[in-house]
C-alpha cells in the first residue's frame, strides 16, 4: 500500500477516537475554504471530504502518499497540491482554515509559515510534538515560553486542546502529541512596524539568560535601556511588554 518515510517524519494517525476530535473542533467554526498539511495515508482526509459546502485542497509532497490518496480517494483529483507545504503560495483567495497532523521535523517552520499568512488564516488546528505545543501556548513566566509564543500570540489565541498518545500512530513516536487551535486575536498588539518586533522577541531569546539590557543593547539608545524593564530577562516580558517596547527602538 504505501511506505513510512522517517526522513519526511511520517507518524500516521490510527486512532479514529482522536481522528474525530480533531474534526469535532474543526468543526466549533464556520469555514469555507479549507488547507489539510500532509495528509499522508487520509486518516483526516477521509473526514474531510465529507464535510459540505467545503473548498477543499491538501498538500502532500511524498509522492507514494499521493498515487495512495488518489486512488483511495477518486473525489480528491484535482484538490491536491503535489509539494513541500514550506514551498507552496498562498492556497485560496481570501479567509481559510488550516488542519493537519505535521510532520514534527518541520511544525515550528510550519507555524511560521501561518505567521506569513495571518491576515487570512481563520482558524489553525494542528497536532505537533507535546513540548513544541506546549512553547506555542506558553505564557510570560514559563521556562517553555520564548520566540514562537510570543509571535504567535501577538496574532492569535492559543488553545491548548488535547493530548495524544503515541500508541495512536504507526510507527508509535517517541515523543507525546497535542493538538492546539489558532484563532485569530480580536485585538492584536500593536507594534511600532512588524519587523522591528520580530528583530526584537528574536534578540531577547537568542541570549535568554541575560539581562534584557545585555541581550538587546545594539536595538536601543543608552538612555533608553535604563529603564528598568531592561532589569528583566526576555521570559519576564509579556507580549505587550515587546510590542511597546518597538516604539522605543532605534
């Protein structure tokens, strides 16, 4: 039938308890356009295509897994975008919802890639690695928070939903899963310009260790880093926290 490929991360989802949860909050919102991230052998695709009223694509890049769905799923031809999901454009015109159980070798750069696309992403539920989801959601304080919390959250709320144990996939991983939701913040931060933002959450974790003022003194003027927020160390700081502090950047 088909192959694992350890080097694209395959872990096949078996366990249709767990299949239909995820549909279960999928479905807590409307949606009409709707992006499923490596399908693999269809545990979800299977669901997927039955849901109505549904623009529908999925991007697979293994080849094998392709033939397989094509063949198992006759209504899939022409709703599958042969390709890396890092390397494809921007799925539909306007509002869509993503889905998928990702390849953990690439989940954080994956998420990124929802970043470039969070105008128009209106929901995200994704199963990752319980210590990557666990990052995603964490907040100020915690010892899992860094980059990836902090920019996603200034876009979006994170549900932390529920987590899965490796039995429910072939090969079993040796890691926990969990899945999260994404939705899109009512009321974003509002920093100085994105970029800046960026530069700065990245510079304050890069050196997590040290004083603010010692990890992102090239970003600011002298007298601006006596101010003692700089006393702190990057997990100290909430998302509000860095997006204020943008406007105070050189």
């Amino acid at each position: 039938m088909y192959t694992l490929k350890k080097s694209l991360g395959q872990h096949f989802l078996h366990d249709e308890n767990i299949c239909r949860k995820i549909i279960a909050a999928l479905q807590q919102h409307h949606f009409a356009q709707l992006l499923e991230v490596g399908p693999g052998a269809g545990a979800l695709t299977k669901y997927l295509i039955q849901l109505e009223n549904i623009d529908f694509k999925a991007v697979e890049i293994d080849d094998e897994k392709v033939d397989f769905l094509y063949k198992t799923f006759p209504q899939l031809n022409g709703k599958i975008i042969h390709k890396s999901f890092l390397d494809i454009e921007k799925p539909f015109e306007g509002k869509f919802t993503v889905i998928g159980n990702f390849p953990y070798n690439i989940s954080s750069q994956i998420v990124f890639k929802i970043l470039e696309w969070k105008d128009d992403v209106e929901c995200m539920i994704g199963m990752f690695q319980q210590e990557v989801a666990e990052r995603i959601a964490a907040n100020e304080g915690k010892k899992t928070y860094g980059v990836i919390s902090v920019l996603v959250q200034a876009f979006f709320d994170v549900e932390y939903l529920f987590e899965v144990n490796p039995n429910s996939f072939t090969p079993p991983p040796k890691v926990k899963s969990a899945v999260i939701r994404l939705m899109p913040k009512v009321q974003r931060v509002a920093p100085d310009n994105e970029r800046k933002f960026f530069v700065l959450v990245k510079a304050a974790f890069n050196q997590r260790r040290k004083m603010l003022r010692n990890a992102v003194k090239s970003l600011f003027e002298e007298d601006i880093l006596k101010d003692e927020i700089f006393n702190k160390r990057a997990e100290q700081l909430s998302v509000h926290d860095f997006s204020q502090l943008t406007f105070r950047m050189k």
